[in-house]
C-alpha cells in the first residue's frame, strides 16, 4: 500500500540539549553511539529522504536532527513520493538513508517472498538488498498494512477476518492509492489468498482523511490503513485479522547506502532501539489533531527517549 499523506507532522523539546550532552561524553571515551567525534563527521553529507506520509516524515527528521547533533551534515530530501518514484532514486546512490517498512521493501526486491514473521521478513531482506545499499536494525515500531471496514459494515455482516468477506454477498470495492491496484495487497492477492473479489477505487491520500470519508459513506467498503494511524480509533474503523498472512511484519527498518558510516549507523540504530509502537502511534497522534511540524515532534521525541 503507498503511503502518501500530505498531513502536517510532532513537539518541542530538549533534543537538541540532550544530543549535545551526549556528544560531550566523547572525550571521557563513551560507548553513546552519539558520542561521535565531530572531525569524524564534519564536513560529510548525508541525503536523507522521506515518503509523502507523515508518519514517515517524522521518522527521517528523528534520524537528521541526531545525525547533525552527532556532527553530519544533513541534505533532507522529504516528500519525494512513493516506491515506484523513491527506489531507484535510492539505488542510484542519490539518497543515502530512507526510513522503510521491511515487509513492503522487502516485495519490492522479492515479490514472491514466503516470509511473513517479523524475524523471518528481516533476515530475507538483508538477503535480498541490493549490493551499495544495506539494512540497519529494525525498530519494535511498526506499521502494519491492515484491511479495515467500518464498524457498521462490520457488525452487518459479523465480519472479524479478512475470510469472513466472502460472507458478503453485496459488491465490495477497495479504495487506495492508485499504485496499490497492481501491489500484492491489491484485488489479485485479495483474490489469490483469500478468494474474495473486489473491484477498486483509487482514493490518493493513503488512508487518509479522503479514504475514511468514502468509507463512512459507503463509496468504498474496504481500506488499507496502517495500523499506527490514529484515525482507525478516532473513526471507529475495525481492522480484519489477516489469517492468512497476506500482509507481511512491516517494522521500521532504515535503508542506508554506503556513505552512512558505521558511526552514523550506530546513531540510526540507537533510535530504531529505542522506538516502539505505542510511541509511532502517540507521534502520528499528535500530527494529526495537533497538527504539529515533524522537526517538533521529532526534537521532542530525542528528548523523551534521551538520545
């Protein structure tokens, strides 16, 4: 499912106080991964880029504002769009760290990838990425691509899995971005693991705010939102348990090129150590109904997890 959102991002804080009292431990020969020397760092550039989703954005400013606390220079390349426009733009060496989801990323280089389980998707990703580029640890947090309906339409129909839409006798449409037509999520792997057809709607907000409408006035039957989106609560959206494993573990991974050195990778990793799902919710949260920018809520976030 494409991740496109063009939702404000989340909160002021000390991150940048607590980054540069971690940078001070340098000289007393600190093991702080943000304890990086500064002649180490000083003068190279780090492009780091972002999806157009929100939640993404706030991600790759966690990692540029520790990045540049730790002496890197950062090039923010936010917004790019999706996979299809991102990816190669990645593999040709002009960005160097993109926050991804290890799931997705990994259909992207292996579409007919038998992983499903969080440990099982990771280990075929570093095998399946591309000679240049490498994964870093991946995060607790997650994202998890989720079919979800509403309530109403749950409850009419005692819907609890995705198998329980072959109950429905009415016609279902999938709304979502166009790309996700031809995803493995899309109405062939609908059909292919779970037999139910559905035609589709394409809706270009990535499970956002245009896609719950439709939903709540039954234009669509069916979305794909992710599972730290706020909005699933807020609406009173039900997600359908995937019992078949159609969707794959879909944790925060960072996608790096050989320009991220080992010590920024070690920056990169404390975060992603660090980050777990209740926190990506709370941020999204706090993009969404308090519209903050991410460079806020990301400093905020460094600064409640001390890094």
């Amino acid at each position: 499912m494409t991740r496109t959102i063009s939702r404000r991002t989340l909160t002021a804080g000390f991150g940048g106080i607590a980054l540069i009292g971690a940078l001070g431990l340098a000289g007393c020969g600190s093991s702080d991964p943000l304890a990086t020397s500064s002649s180490a760092a000083a003068g190279k550039t780090v492009v780091v880029g972002s999806q157009d989703y929100y939640s993404n954005e706030i991600i790759a400013e966690i990692y540029s504002q520790a990045l540049e606390s730790a002496g890197y220079t950062v090039d923010r390349q936010f917004r790019i769009g999706q996979r299809e426009a991102y990816i190669p733009e990645i593999e040709s060496g002009k960005i160097d760290l993109f926050p991804e989801y290890s799931g997705p990323l990994l259909q992207v280089w292996e579409p007919d990838t038998k992983a499903r389980l969080s440990d099982d998707v990771y280990a075929a990703l570093k095998e399946a990425t591309p000679s240049g580029l490498r994964v870093l640890d991946q995060s607790e947090a997650s994202d998890q691509d989720s079919y979800v309906v509403t309530k109403a339409f749950a409850e009419k129909w005692d819907l609890k899995t995705i198998e329980d839409l072959a109950k429905v006798t009415t016609p279902l449409t999938l709304g979502g971005n166009s790309e996700g037509e031809n995803r493995p999520n899309g109405p062939k792997g609908l059909k292919s693991t779970y037999g139910v057809d559905v035609s589709f709607t394409p809706i270009e907000d990535g499970g956002g705010p245009l896609t719950v409408k439709a939903l709540k006035d039954d234009d669509i039957q069916l979305a794909i939102i992710y599972t730290a989106d706020p909005s699933i609560q807020e609406n009173d959206l039900v997600s359908l348990e995937d019992t078949k494993g159609l969707f794959l573990a879909s944790h925060v991974v960072p996608l790096a090129s050989e320009n991220v050195d080992d010590a920024a990778a070690e920056v990169i990793n404390k975060i992603s150590a660090a980050m777990s799902p209740e926190e990506l919710i709370a941020m999204n949260s706090r993009s969404v109904n308090e519209e903050l920018p991410a460079a806020t809520i990301a400093k905020d976030w460094l600064a409640e997890a001390n890094i």
